[in-house]
C-alpha cells in the first residue's frame, strides 16, 4: 500500500479528503511540534489560511501563509 504524509488533515479539505482516501493509502499526519520525517511516497499539503471572517489579514499574509515564500 502507498503512503501520503499529509499537512493539515484537520481542516474542512484535509478530513475529507483522508475519509475519501484512507482505504487507499497509509496516511500519515504532521501533528503540530513533531519532528518531521518523511518516508512516505508522497506528500500533500492542505493546511492554509483560507479565509479571515474578521478582515483583518492583508493579501500578502495569505501568500506567505499558503506558499511559505515571501512576496
């Protein structure tokens, strides 16, 4: 079986998608502080900031979240 190491499975995409696809894959969450350690054959990343109901991010707050790049 193939395995998915996936970063944010406790949002709205992340826990849908690992019931769609847990008899599939082995999935393997990050839990938040955890060293890391790769094995798996692929990784999926789902965590994000996907909206701000308190308007209060700017535009470049959500890239640098999503992309982990500096605009």
């Amino acid at each position: 079986m193939k395995s998915l190491f996936i970063i944010g499975v406790s949002g709205f995409v992340g826990s849908n998608f690992i019931k769609f696809y847990y008899s599939i894959y082995e999935i393997i969450s990050y839990n938040k502080g955890a060293l890391i350690k790769v094995n798996q054959d692929a990784v999926i990343h789902l965590a994000g900031k996907a909206h701000d109901l308190k308007n209060v991010s700017s535009s470049d707050e959500y890239y640098n979240v999503n992309t982990g790049l500096i605009k």
